[in-house]
C-alpha cells in the first residue's frame, strides 16, 4: 500500500457552513439526550457535502459519539443492497463489539442478512413479513446499542442507493423513538429528476416533522477566497479570485480544481468545459496512472487493492508508482479503511468513465469478471455475487452474465432485498434468449429457484426454465411491493401456459395472482383461487395441491365459512403432510382449527390451534408464530373466553417484538383491544387501539382500530367522535373485497350511531341491507352484537310516534334471525336471552323474569359492561313491574350497573342509572350512618362475610372453581359473588380487586397462601 501521501487541492481551512454544521451539533446534542435526529444533508455534486459530515463527524467523535459511515456503492449502474447500512454496521461492531454482540442476541440468523459477521441466516419460506421482519430487528439493534451511547450513523450518496436501502431508510426514520442516535443522509440534489426513485422517497420523508432537511448553497466570494487562500497557502490575488468564482459559480470542488490548475499555470481550465478540466489533471498524469485511474473509474466506487492490481496486470513496483501519482495529484484517495482506492471525487469518476471508449469499457468489465471468477477472496463475500453479475454483464457476455445474474439474485433473496432480485431476475430474462443452450441445460431451479415446489420433479437434474424465472419474479415483485410489475409477470406466465399441459405450475401462478389481486384492491380473489381449485381438481397429492386447497380454505373461512371451507382444510392438512410442508401445513390446521370452533366443535377445533401454537413457536416458524398468535385468541374471543385471549395476546405482543413481526403485531393489537373491552379494562384497550393503528402496515389493522375506538367514543357517549372513527374504518376497509368480519361490526357500528343521532329510519335501512345479506355461518360473533343493537334501537325508540311504522316489520325480522343464528357458546346464549328481552321491551311487554334470566346468564361471563347495562334493565323491569318489595333489590342491582358505568366512563349508561334512580327516589350511594367509622374496611366498602371470603380468595388468585371448592358452593354462585364485589370496589376486573384487597390490608398474608392445587 501507499503510506502517507500528498494532496494539494483540499483546502486545510473548513469554509463557511456555520449555519449547517450548528443545526448538526444541535441535532447531536438532542440525541444525547436520548432523541434520536434524522437529517438529510442535499446539494449539487462537488458542492462540499462530504467535507461537512468528516467535520461533523471529527467533530462528534471528540465529544465522545461513535461514527458508523457508510457509502451506497454503485458497480456501473447497479448499487449493492444494503450496502451503507453494512458498511456502517461493519464500523459500528469494530468500535462496539460486545454491545452490539448483546444487542443482537438471539436474533443472530436474521440480522446476519445485513452484517454476515454475525453467522449464516437462516433459510426457508419468504413471505410478505421477511422484510419487514428484517427492519424491524434493525431498529431494535440501533435502540438497543444507542441506549448507552451515541450514535452517528451517516449514509452518503444516497442517489445512488439501492430499492432496499432506501426501503430501510425510510422504515428508520418512521419508527425510531428511542436511543442516542443521529442519523444522516447525504444525496445529490442535481440528480434527483423527476423519475429518479429517490424521489419519491425525499417527498414521504419530507412530510415527517420529525427530519430536518439541509440545502448547501455554493460559496459567495468571500468564502471562495478563502478557499483558495487556504489551497495555495497564502493570499489571492483579486482578479484571479474573480476568475475562479466566475468559472466555477461557487461549487467548492471546482474552486478546488481551479485553484491548482491556475496554479499550475493550466490556463486551459478557465475557458474549456467543466468536463475537460476535470479530465486535464487525470491526462497531465504518466500513462501508467492514467491507466490505473481508467480501470478504477469502470470498477466501481471503491477498489480493493488486490482486485486492482489482478486487473491492472502491472508489476507491483509499477502499480504502486502509478498509484502514488494518482493520489499525490487528487485523483484518487486511499479508501476508508485503508484496502483500496476510490476517485477522490465521484464527478472526476464520471468524467473518466464517460472517456472509455465502448469497446475498452467491456474489456475493462471482463478483467475484473475473469479476477474475481479465479479468486473470488478479491471482494467481500457479500459483494461477490452482485459484483461478479455486473461485470459479467457489462462485459456483454451472455453466457457468463446469465448464471451470474442468477446467483446474484439467489444472494438478493437470503438477503430480504426483494427489489434487486427482481431486478436481477428481469436480467435474466432479458439474457435468457441470448445464452447459449448449452449454458442453459447446465442451469438447476435447485441452484437458482425456490418458490415453485418440484412436484415430482428432480430439481437436480431437470433443467431450469424460464417459467422458473417467472415464478421467482412475480414472488420477489409482491414481497417489495411492485406489486403492478409483478401482476404482469403472472399474466405471461399464463399466457405462456396456455400453450403447455402443466396444470399444477399454471395453478400455482393462479394462486399467485389472487393475491396480488386481493393486494392491489382489484377484487376478492376469488376467481383465480377458483380457477386453480379446478385446475388442481383429481390430482394427485403435490405440494402446490396443499396449497391451493388451503387458500382455498382460508379465503372460505374469513369471507364465507361452511362445511365446504371445513373439507378444504381437512384436504389440505392431508396432502401437506403427505408432502412435507410442513408450514401449509400449520397454515391448514390452524384454519381448520377455527372452522371447527364455528362449526360447534369448539374443544376439538382449539386443540388443533393450540397444538399449532406450540409447536410453530418451538421451531420458531415466525410467519405462523405471528398468525397461531392472531387466530386463536380471535377465536377464543369469539366463544367469549376474552381473559384467555388476552393472557395469549401478551404473549403474542411479546413474541411479535422479539420476532420483529411488525404486521402481526398491529393484528395482536386490534384483537387485544377487542378482548380488553369485553373485560370492561377500556383505557387498555383504547391504548391497544391505538398502537394497532400505527402499527399495522396493511388497512385492516387499522381498521380494527378504528372500529374499537367507535365502540368506546359511543359507549362514552361521544357521538360525533364515534361517527369520525366510523368514517376511518369504512375508509380502511374499502369496497373491493367484504368480509364479515370487517362489514357486519361497521353494520353494527352504523346502526348505533344512527340511532344515537335519532336517525331510526336510516339505523333500519341498514339492518335491512345486512338482513337481506344474511349472516354466513360462523358469524354469529358478529351477527349477536349487531341484532342486540337493533332490537335496543327499537326498544329504546318505543315511544316516539315517528317510530310507529314499520317497527313490527323490523322487530319479526330480528326475531327471524335469532332463530337462525347458533348458541353453542355461553356468551352468544346469553345474547340471545338479551336480544329477546329486547324485542320484549320494544313490544312493550318486558318483565323481570326475562330480565333475570338475562342478568344470570351473564353473571359468569366477565364482562362487565354487558353486566351493568343488564342489571340496569332488570332494575328498570322491578321498578316499573314489581311491588315495593323489590326496591332493595332494584337498587342493589341499580348501585352495581351505577359503579361499573361511572369506572368505565360509559357516561350514557351512568346518566340513565342517576336519572332512574332519581325518578324512582332510590340512593345510589350506601346511607351513611352517624356515629364513629367502621374499624373493618370491608365493612365500609359494603362486603358480606361470604363476600369477604370469596374476595380473600380471588386476592390468592383462585379461579371461580377453585373457590367453589373452597367455599363448599357451585362455580356459579361463586361468579355471582365475584360480580357484585367487582360493583361494590368499583373494579372492572379480578385483579383490579386484589389490588384493592392488597392496598386497603384486608387480610393478613398469611391468609392468601394458596392451599393445594383444586
């Protein structure tokens, strides 16, 4: 190598920018403070971008920051994916070893796709989560490491950044709340026209308030003189300040070259085109140099110096010799870490690349290709592919360039960096025709190709067709998002089908279009899964088989659930054991597992999810980890087990982080708040909401959110904030692909804020539209909530005149649904009780006895919410229907609804509960009594001894049948004890209550000891 040499145009003085590099050492002195600082540092090429993050960052590393550089490499015209954030995270491990060891600890396999360093990544299926997976650990490794120190991760030459990059990029600068860390990017503003894919980019990031943008301007005078004073070490003469800020208009680098070719005495370069003054300098060098600088200028950003010298076939004292002149002129510049070279500034680089003849441009492409093929240690190994395809195919060799490009499409994929496969892969093609046949029958899908199973073939020995590289395509266009190029990558792949008898590849690629379909909003997919159920139909068992028939049951289970989606998903269990596929397997199982609780067999059908849980979590499946942590406690939710559900969603929100399973998590969200609001535990759940909504990264997350946000601001009795939330999830939802699980809750929803509003006559038009639609089995989850709230639409509008007409239409076509809809589950038996007292109340005929009934089926249920507003009903009924011997059950039942409406906030229900008790002279409070306070705070709060027992229990943390053991009484009138002590604290939960029983030292420890296991 080199050791120290001499360059003379970089000015030793660091020019103007005061205003800049204070926004950067402000921005440093937030992070430190635990705010971590995006900035995006544009101007034109040579406007001194770099020279102000190396002062930055000189700057920051004396003030204690750790600096992690890292460059966007371009080879040609093709970029390396993630290859700043390599770099950097390279640089980051050097300064940091042991915390960034620590920081990414267990999930090694998957970060390794970044920083190889860390081991080999793990193979397996690629699914729409991978990446997302991928940045979200990546963030979770940047908080993790900046937690204790500072931070400056800076990424240059963003313009010419990789899909990939810019992707993580852009996920870092959305998601990062926490660490010490300052993030910059630097790009060249002049070369951002209107379809550069940067630009794009810039406009989404431009509108986060959160990232700061920076323009450099070219120097004035002043400051061009004081360049140059500082080039030539003393003081300019005007004129010739005058002549090199005219030529060069304030652009630092051409001040620079200015300067030394005045200097010099190179007249030639104050007249002549920018383009030949930068080229005068690398011309004025000896022809071995000049050399040298052209077969850098073709290699790409940076050179190592052994893939130099096999290139430039020199004696080594030669290319040594040449090399110096190079960098002592300010050609060239040793690299950053001392390897190799690279061209001290990228627009010298382009002007000498531009120079190259085309001939000699190939030439140059072959000899890096033929260097690296016969020592491959020449360039990092998570270069090698990407670099040795380029070269191959600017050489304009097909029969090299098509297995190059292959395997460098291959590396693309281990790699999560979807967008260049498919770049890649469409190189291909576009060499398929032109590589010999020979080079092509030596090509494996073995090799190369990965998404379309065997299928009896041998893919070690049959060759790889083009429809291989369809079918890779189309999948790496779906996983980054090009889901349009991808769509029609399908559509000629059928086309080109329909002249061959392949049924299983053309199902394959029907079922490959029903998603994208289904993604890009163009319908529900149904006709291309339907198009390859027939194409599959007969056949035998084959792994593409399994596939289709579990699509098949899974779009059957969320859109129309039936003894046909069950047979579907028996199938496809079946055929993908048969095969070994064993993640359409789980897949199957677990929809399998949820048509069954549907279909009535409720402990057979969550024993099959359950077991899929486990053992996808044991072998750490992460795509069917985040789905068995999404479905079965949305089923155990719909049977009413909402504190199940919960205990396995925290569970999932915890494996979905550690996982970084982003989308999952928005879904283990949505479903947490649904299970938090049956548990009456609504600040929770409006929390959950929330997060699900800025979570998710498709609509239906977002959706749930909003829908659970409705429930609560109409419960709350904000009806116009309900309304907006409303809007949003309708609006998340779209038009273009219903399900019921999305539709009948917004029915439900649009129905009470009709009615809320006094809207009956529209409330009714949409439960006619949902009535003529009918409930598809299965849904009764749905259906039970949406004709509860009709009836009590009705119910509640009994006395108004308006409401006359029509009401008995309206009430027989409730009544015809409850008929319909199944009861096999406890909470959905109790709707139905609820909604026939409702019709009752609408008829005017409601009684106590239909409203006790009611109050006890929901007594064990744990819902609070349902509990208070029935128990107001039944107080209603008592006082309305009863003699005067029922007023201290009527308030008892009144205080209970009272409590549990003024904890949740749910202030209609609370309204209605004072007024009642006011019209009816009834004390909602417990008399006081004169006289010294009771010495037993259980006495004050209202509790009977056997109360008193049964909360002693519930403190140890018994269940309802354990404390039924204890107490020598039935599990139900345990949940009957249970209920009214939750209303006499004022709690919406059991562990509400033990915290009170806790706080106010109910009882000694020793009492809460638990005995042997009941």
């Amino acid at each position: 190598m080199l050791g120290a040499v001499e360059t003379r145009s970089v000015s030793p003085v660091f020019v103007g920018r005061a205003e800049e590099l204070g926004t950067l050492h402000d921005a440093l002195v937030r992070a430190r403070e635990g705010e971590p600082q995006a900035l995006l540092i544009g101007g034109e090429a040579g406007v001194g971008k770099t020279r102000l993050v190396e002062e930055f960052a000189a700057a920051a590393r004396h003030r204690g920051a750790v600096i992690a550089l890292g460059g966007c490499v371009e080879i040609g015209a093709d970029g390396l994916p993630f290859a700043p954030f390599s770099t950097a995270l390279r640089a980051l491990r050097r300064e940091l070893p042991g915390e960034l060891a620590a920081a990414a600890a267990g999930q090694e396999e998957e970060l390794a796709r970044l920083l190889p360093e860390l081991g080999e990544s793990r193979a397996g299926r690629h699914d729409e989560d991978g990446m997302a997976r991928l940045f979200e650990l990546t963030a979770r490794l940047l908080e993790r490491v900046t937690a204790e120190h500072t931070v400056v991760l800076a990424l240059e030459d963003l313009h010419w950044a990789d899909a990939s990059t810019r992707h993580l990029l852009s996920y870092l600068l959305r998601t990062l709340r926490t660490g010490r860390l300052v993030v910059l990017a630097t790009y060249r503003s002049d070369d951002i026209h209107r379809r550069h894919p940067l630009r794009p980019l810039l406009a989404e990031l431009d509108r986060l308030r959160t990232i700061r943008r920076l323009e450099l301007a070219r120097f004035n005078r002043d400051e061009v003189c004081r360049q140059v004073a500082g080039i030539l070490a003393h003081e300019p003469e005007p004129d010739r300040v005058d002549a090199i800020f005219e030529r060069s208009d304030g652009n630092a680098f051409f001040v620079e070259e200015l300067a030394v070719a005045a200097h010099e005495g190179c007249r030639t370069g104050l007249t002549d085109s920018l383009r030949d003054l930068l080229l005068v300098r690398v011309e004025g060098l000896p022809e071995s140099a000049q050399q040298v600088a052209r077969i850098v200028a073709e290699g790409g950003s940076t050179i190592e110096h052994r893939l130099l010298a096999a290139v430039a076939r020199l004696a080594e004292d030669d290319l040594i010799e040449a090399l110096r002149g190079a960098v002592n002129a300010s050609i060239l510049a040793p690299a950053p870490g001392g390897d190799g070279y690279r061209f001290r500034h990228s627009l010298v680089r382009e002007a000498v690349s531009d120079d190259l003849l085309p001939g000699e441009r190939s030439r140059l492409n072959r000899r890096y290709a033929e260097a690296l093929e016969s020592d491959p240690a020449l360039v990092p190994a998570d270069q090698r592919a990407t670099r040795l395809a380029s070269y191959w195919y600017h050489a304009h060799d097909a029969a090299k360039a098509l297995p190059a490009v292959l395997e460098a499409s291959v590396e693309a994929r281990r790699r999560h960096a979807y967008s260049e496969q498919l770049r890649l892969l469409e190189r291909a093609m576009e060499l398929w025709d032109a590589a010999p046949d020979a080079v092509r029958r030596t090509l494996r899908p073995v090799d190369y190709a990965e998404v379309y199973p065997p299928c009896g073939c041998d893919p070690a020995t049959t060759a790889l067709r083009y429809l291989d590289l369809l079918a890779e395509a189309a999948v790496a266009g779906r996983l980054c998002g090009e889901r349009e190029r991808a769509l029609k990558i399908t559509k000629r792949a059928l086309r080109l089908l329909e002249d061959e008898h392949d049924p299983l590849r053309a199902a394959w690629f029907w079922i490959q279009r029903s998603r994208l379909v289904q993604r890009l909003a163009r319908g529900d997919g149904w006709k291309e899964i339907a198009t390859a159920q027939d194409l599959v139909r007969g056949l035998p068992a084959s792994e593409v088989h399994a596939e289709v028939l579990a699509t098949v049951a899974h779009w059957s289970m969320l859109r129309l659930p039936g003894p046909e989606a069950l047979t579907a998903a028996e199938r496809a269990v079946e055929y993908a054991r048969m095969v070994g596929a064993d993640e359409i397997e789980y897949n199957a199982r677990l929809t399998l597992g949820g048509l069954m609780v549907e279909a009535g067999q409720i402990e057979a059908g969550l024993a099959h999810m359950y077991d899929v849980r486990d053992e996808v979590v044991t072998r750490g499946l992460a795509a069917v980890v985040g789905r068995s942590h999404v479905n079965l406690p949305s089923t155990l939710e719909g049977i009413g087990r909402s504190e199940d559900s919960v205990d396995i969603l925290r569970e999932g929100l915890r494996l979905t982080c550690r996982m970084g399973l982003t989308e999952s998590e928005g879904w283990v969200r949505g479903n947490l708040a649904e299970s938090l609001i049956s548990l009456g535990r609504w600040e929770e759940a409006a929390e959950s909401a929330v997060s699900a909504q800025r979570q998710g990264q498709t609509a239906a997350p977002y959706g749930s959110g909003a829908s659970t946000l409705a429930f609560l601001a109409l419960a709350r009795g904000e009806v116009s904030e309900a309304a907006r939330h409303l809007a949003e999830a309708r609006a998340s939802y779209g038009p273009h692909d219903p399900m019921p699980q999305h539709d009948l809750p917004i029915s439900c929803l649009t129905i009470a804020v009709a009615a809320a509003q006094g809207r009956l006559a529209e409330a009714r038009a949409e439960l006619a539209r949902t009535l003529e639609s009918g409930f598809p089995l299965g849904t009764q989850r749905y259906a039970w909530p949406l004709l509860l709230q009709a009836a009590t639409a009705e119910a509640d509008a009994r006395a108004l005149p308006a409401a006359r007409d029509g009401r008995e239409q309206v009430l027989d076509g409730i009544l015809s649904a409850v008929k319909r809809l199944t009861t096999h589950a406890p909470v959905w038996l109790a709707h139905e009780q609820w909604v026939r007292a409702e019709l009752h109340r609408a008829e005017g005929r409601s009684t106590p006895d239909t409203w006790s009934e009611v109050v006890t089926a929901f007594e064990p249920l744990s819902r609070p919410y349902d509990l208070a507003r029935v128990r107001y009903r039944l107080a209603e009924s008592l006082l309305t229907c009863a003699g005067e011997d029922e007023r201290e059950r009527a308030t008892e039942l009144l205080r209970l609804a009272h409590t549990v409406a003024r904890h949740l906030g749910a202030r209609p229900l609370a309204d209605a509960a004072t007024a009642l008790g006011r019209r009816a002279r009834l004390p909602l409070t417990p008399a006081t009594r004169p006289g010294p306070a009771p010495a037993d705070p259980a006495e004050a709060l209202g509790l009977t001894s056997r109360e008193r027992d049964v909360l002693r229990l519930v403190a140890a943390g018994h269940t309802n049948r354990r404390i039924a053991q204890e107490l020598f009484i039935s599990p139900k009138t345990a949940s009957v004890h249970v209920s009214n002590i939750l209303g006499k604290l004022g709690v919406s939960g059991r562990g509400e209550a033990a915290a009170v029983a806790h706080r106010l030292g109910l009882f000694r420890a020793e009492m809460l000891m638990p005995g042997p296991a009941g």
